[in-house]
C-alpha cells in the first residue's frame, strides 16, 4: 500500500484495477455469501495521483461500490471520499440514510477534505439523492454537492464533459443484464423456504393410497424449487414481457405454466389426478407469485404506496391458494 | 420507466408550484425525469413514473414537494408487518 503525503496526513492510494480477488469476491457477494461484511474502511483514497485541484468522487463502503467506482476512473487522478453505509450499497444505504447528509458532512471533517483540496465540489451518484440533502451539506461544511450520474459508467464521460450529464445518464435502465446479476441472491434467500414450506408440503402430500410414497414427497420438493425458480429467475428474466402489472400476478402467470408444463412432463391425466392437478397448479402459481412479488425490492422503479397495494390485494388470494390446495390434499388422504 | 410500468394512480407526490422558486434541484435528482423545469417553475410530468425515493422532496429547499417516500420492497415490508407481531425472521442479509 502506497501512502500520499497530504495537508490532512498520509492518505492511501489504491488501484483502478481490480484483482481476481476482488472478481471472486463480488461474485460471491451475488451469491450472498459475507454479503453483509463486503466492506473497505470509509475514508479519503487517492487514485492516480490527486491534487488540490482534483475531483471528489463520493461512494459507499460495500466493496463492489468501491470497486466499480475506482474500476470506472483508473487512469484520472480522483480523490475518493468512501462513506460508512455499513457495506450497503449507495442506493438502499440512501434509503436507510446511512449514506447521508450527517455522514457525508461528518466524514468531510473527519477526512480533513477542505485541507487536502482547494475547491468545493463533491460530485455524487443521483441514487444517493435521496439521502443527502445538498443546501444542507452547502450550509454546514462549504462543500457543493453535484449529482452527477446514476450509473458509475457513465461517470467518466460526464467529467469529460464538464460535469454535464445527458438524458441517457440521468434516466435509469433495467436490462436484462441488470435483472439477471440479482437473482442469485433472490433464489437463495427463497431456497431456505424448501425446508419450513415444502418439506411439510411434501410430506402431506406423500401420502397416498393408505401408503406413504418416497417417489411422491421428492416430487413434491421438485416441484416446488421449480415454482422457486420460476418466480426468482424467470420472472425478473422476462418481466417487461410477463402481462400484469403486479409482479404477483407476473409471478402466478408463470407459475400457473409452469406447473401446466410439468404435469405435461410428469405423465398428464394417465398418471396425475385431478386433485394433485388441482393441489399442483395452486401451489405453484402461489409460491411463483409470492418470490416475483418479493422482487419488487430488487427493482429501481416500484413505488411503496405500488407495492403496499399489490400486497393486501394479492397476498390473501396466495394464501387462499395454498390453503386450498393443503385440504385438497388432506381430502386427497381422507378420502382414497 | 422505459419498458415498465407499475401500478398506476398511487404515488403520492405531489408539487406545489405556487411555492416553488425554479431552482432546478429536483429534475436533477430524480432517476425517473418525473419532474421538468417549465418556464421559471419546476412540473410533474409523468407521476405514475415515480417510484417514491424521496430525493426530490428532501432537497426542495422551500418544501414544494410532498412524498410518502420509501423503499418499495416488499419483502422488507412483510419483515416490519411480521415485527409488528413480534415475529423476526433471522436477517441473513438476503435484503439490503
């Protein structure tokens, strides 16, 4: 680690380019794994070799933030204002306030900022707007707050440009590559559902004929990741194509599909009843359902006042579901 | 958003434009150019388009813009719904 002497003391200066190390890492990030400690010390960095004249970028301390960032300005001699959001990212840190006016003004004091440059510029992401209020960091420490872009990409550009962003960077976007990078972490958060959902599920279900079927509980599991997968990848894959706009009914619309395919795949009507068609379809058009809709969080653009109301006018349609495929198996057992 | 549409007719913002004083913040802090500078004042353009983050109204500096904001997560809302019956789930960081 190489040290720049500066007015505010010795300040560390680190690459732009990232390491197989830091590639690994964000990838297990995506798959949830020390997610939460994915962190770099909050502090002042250098890349390249940074003046009293040089622009400050502003970022949050989750390790792919800071990784992005200093990817994006290899090449430019930048000061890097990392704050503390607790290894979350600039936008949901925003929301919880951690990347924050109060950080951002504490963090300019305790760095030494108005020492080590000369000018009074922050250039910050637009997602943290929502967190930082500019007149008041203006007020409270001189230091003018700029939002620049909201993707890190397209930052460089936009300091070529004289700080002046286009439509294209102010408008956010929602490909299909975007969507994608997080489903991993969707469909191990709903995993953990096999074990107190479809376990019990696949039990009940296993009993058939007087007899219990091993062949039938593992179905059971089967179809249920299935349903997971369904409403956790294939939903995010295809939202802007699934009809509906509640995500649920995205997620029933696939999920419902589905389980139409796999009966198809499973024998049909020769070897599957009515009743497990019945306890099958509801199932997994609910389960669906409920994982697109808890993808919602992972979208840019789905309002609270939007998702409060998805919820009340689906979740009991989902739980009416699940309820009644639970007594049509129970029948299914009562009645042979 | 361009190529997706949620519920329309609930978000809750909303500008007064009589005490707005043209200062241009809040178009250039919303991710989803909901609202535009028109003439000396700033306008909603398209509401249905706002997702609700609030920065637009936190950076008002005369308090034109109102907003229910939050985060539209329904996950973390079903957390806070099931807090209220003291019902926590472990948070393995599966949500930010």
């Amino acid at each position: 680690m190489r040290w720049m002497p500066t007015e505010a003391g010795p300040v560390a200066v680190i690459s732009g380019a990232l390491t197989g190390g830091d590639v690994r890492g964000a990838w297990k990030a995506r798959w949830g794994i020390g997610r939460m400690s994915y962190i770099v010390p909050p502090g002042l960095y250098a890349i390249g070799e940074p003046d009293h004249g040089s622009p400050v970028v502003v970022t949050a301390n989750y390790k792919m933030s800071y990784d992005l960032v200093r990817r994006a300005l290899a090449a430019r001699d930048v000061w890097l204002l990392v704050l503390e959001t607790y290894g979350i990212n600039v936008w949901c840190a925003a929301g919880k306030g951690t990347f924050g006016t109060g950080e951002l003004i504490r963090r300019i004091e305790t760095c030494g900022l108005p020492r080590v440059v000369s000018h009074r510029r922050l250039i910050l992401p637009i997602m943290g707007a929502a967190g930082v209020k500019a007149i008041e960091v203006k007020k409270r420490s001189g230091f003018e707050v700029l939002f620049a872009t909201l993707r890190i990409e397209d930052l460089p550009a936009c300091l070529d440009n004289d700080m002046q962003a286009t439509r294209g960077m102010r408008e956010l976007t929602f490909t299909l590559r975007e969507r994608l990078v997080l489903t991993p972490i969707e469909i191990i958060g709903a995993m953990k559902s096999l074990l107190y959902a479809a376990l019990p599920l696949a039990l009940l279900a296993g009993f058939s004929g007087g007899s219990f079927s091993l062949d039938r509980l593992l179905a059971v599991l089967v179809l249920y990741a299935i349903s997971v997968l369904c409403g956790t990848v294939l939903v995010p894959m295809f939202l802007p194509q699934l009809p509906g706009r509640m995500f649920a009914v995205k997620g029933a619309l696939a999920g419902c599909a589905c389980s139409l395919m796999c009966f198809a795949a499973l024998g049909g009507p020769a070897r599957i009843g009515r009743a497990d068609l019945a306890a099958m379809v509801l199932v997994m058009s609910a389960v669906s359902a409920f994982y697109a809709m808890n993808f919602t969080g992972s979208t840019p653009f789905t309002s609270p006042s939007g998702v409060r109301r998805e919820m009340n006018r689906s979740l009991p349609v989902m739980a009416t579901a699940a309820a009644a495929a639970v007594v049509l198996l129970v029948i299914r057992i009562a009645l042979p | 958003m361009r190529g997706f549409d949620y519920l329309p007719g609930v978000a809750t913002l909303e500008l007064d434009r009589e005490a707005c004083i043209g200062c241009g913040i809040c178009p250039t802090v919303c991710p989803h150019l909901v609202l535009e500078m028109q003439g000396p004042k700033a306008a909603v353009i398209d509401r249905d388009e706002c997702m609700e983050c609030g920065a637009c109204a936190l950076n008002c500096p005369v308090k034109a813009i109102r907003v229910d904001a939050g985060v539209g997560c329904a996950g973390g809302m079903l957390n806070q719904w099931l807090a209220g019956f003291n019902i926590r789930l472990r948070n393995d960081g599966s949500c930010c």
